[in-house]
C-alpha cells in the first residue's frame, strides 16, 4: 500500500520493482489481488496491463490506521500516543511545531469547557 500512495497509480511490475526485499512478481500480483477483494485497491486495464490504486484517500486510511493502533497499543489512549511519539530519538520539534501543538492543546480545552 505504501508503494501505491507513494504512486498515486502502479502496475503489478511498478509496485515490485519499488518494493525492497520483493517477493516474485506472480506473488506482487497474489497481494494485489487480494487488496483489491478486499476494498483496499481499485484496478483499471490499460492496454495490456493492470493499473491499481487505492480506493480511500491516505489521509483517511492514515487516520483508521492511528485508531487501530492506537486502540490495540496503547489502550486508547491519546496521551500514551503522544507520549510515546514525543519520546522516539528521532523527534525534533521545531519552536513552530510546538506553537503549533499548544494551539491545538489550547483549542481541545476550549472545546471541552
């Protein structure tokens, strides 16, 4: 799926070439199958060949996948998320980031009241 959103649009053969480790192409061709009966993908001939895309934009399918991890992980907690985001070596906020953060901080308790 990440190949696809990178992509917007990717054949069987787009999808494994961008794939690091990638299994064979009859097997890329299996996974894509089983995301398009699933709902996850749409296809489209062109030609001789199969075009896929996602069917639900990422940022909807962003936000379902922090729900889900954010109920199996971390008991639904949006404090632990943030917690545990802020608490990764690799985060580094910028003073603009932190305003920002405040102001959404400061518009859920204004929300709340």
């Amino acid at each position: 799926m990440d190949v696809i959103y990178r992509k917007k649009e990717a054949s069987a053969a787009d999808v494994q070439e961008a794939m690091t480790d990638a299994p064979g192409y009859s097997a890329v061709r299996a996974l894509l199958r089983i995301l398009v009966d699933k709902g996850q993908l749409v296809i489209r001939k062109e030609g001789n060949r199969y075009l896929y895309r996602a069917s639900t934009p990422v940022e909807e399918a962003g936000e379902s996948a922090v729900k889900h991890v954010m109920d199996t992980f971390f008991d639904n907690s949006v404090e632990r998320v943030v917690s545990t985001l802020l608490e990764l070596e690799k985060t580094k906020l910028s003073e603009e980031d932190l305003d920002r953060l405040q102001d959404m901080i400061d518009n859920a308790r204004e929300e709340e009241e």
